[in-house]
C-alpha cells in the first residue's frame, strides 16, 4: 500500500479547505522562510599561536555585539541580516575577531502596524540558534573554546531601539524651537 497523506475529519468525509480570504483560495500564512544563508563570516586570531598559552592562565574578556538590519525585496519579501561581532581580548592582545552576517529571506503577510516588530524581533529570532552555532564552530575551528552565545532578547533589542528614535525625535524638535540646556 502506497504512503499517502489523508486528511478525514472525525465523521469520516474529507476535512475541510483552510480558511481563506473568501474567494477560495487558502490563507497566506503570516510568515514564510523563504532562505537562510551565511552573507559574511570572518576569523581572525592575529596573536595565535602564542595566545593559546596565554589563556590557560588568564580569563580573556569577550565583547559581543548583536544587530539586526532588515531590507524590502518587493512582493512582501525581505531580507533580515543578524550581524553579530565578537571580540576576544587577553590584556591588549586580541585572541581572536570573528564577525557573522546571517541573512534570511522571508515573506511576510501581516498588517502593516506588525511589520516593523514581525521583521526585527520575529525574524531575528529564527535566525538566531543558526548563526550562534556558525559562531561556535567557527571558534572552535580556530583553536578556542566554542563562543557559546546565550539567548538574545529581541523584544529589549527593539523596545531600546524604538525609544532611541524617540528620544532622537524629540530632542530633535526641541532643537528646532531654539531653546536649549545649559
């Protein structure tokens, strides 16, 4: 007997159609991956080798920087890069310089007022376990300890975010009616 999907509701007929606009035809789901892909990757160990002795004595300092950068494609398509350096540093040596673009292609159909939030907390988010394991193995791959990554809060990302361009605007238009403090 071949191996094929069957959908039955529980009185034995077919399921029904999926909801869709009315017209027929099915939803479009909220959010599509469309692809995944390493846009840029770096290593650099400039002290290497003799850094590697260095650290078995000393707790280097690691210094990471996490940003997200989104871009329309058309059709509701766009690109969501998740930049990611990191930087490990033994006194004034620096042990090594990795820097990650992990990109993705996603469509999106949902409002316009959840777009922004959608394309930099929601996409980021997916992206995310794939680029901290690049990041670990690249790593690892260069004679360090694996960079082990602990969970991003995109929702704080994007709330600090907003409340920048906030603050920008207003002191933007406080600047335009003359007044200032000294």
């Amino acid at each position: 007997m071949a191996n094929t999907p069957e959908t039955t509701s529980g009185n034995g007929e077919g399921a029904a159609a999926a909801p869709g606009t009315g017209d027929g035809a099915p939803a479009q789901p909220p959010l599509t991956i469309n692809a995944q892909y390493i846009k840029d990757l770096s290593f650099e160990a400039p002290s290497a080798p003799g850094i590697f002795k260095e650290m078995q004595n000393r707790q280097p300092d690691i210094n990471v920087n996490v940003n997200v950068q989104a871009t329309p494609l058309g059709d509701n398509a766009y690109e969501v890069v998740l930049v990611t350096r990191a930087e490990c540093k033994l006194a004034e040596s620096t042990a090594f310089l990795t820097e990650l673009s992990y990109g993705g292609v996603f469509t999106l159909n949902v409002p316009q007022e959840h777009l922004r939030p959608v394309l930099l907390i929601e996409c980021p988010r997916i992206l995310f376990p794939f680029a901290r394991h690049i990041l670990a193995n690249t790593t690892r791959e260069g004679g360090f300890l694996p960079l082990m990554l602990g969970p991003i809060d995109f929702v704080a990302m994007y709330q600090r975010h907003a409340q920048q361009q906030q603050d920008q605007q207003q002191a933007a238009a406080g600047g335009d009616q003359g007044g200032s403090v000294a």
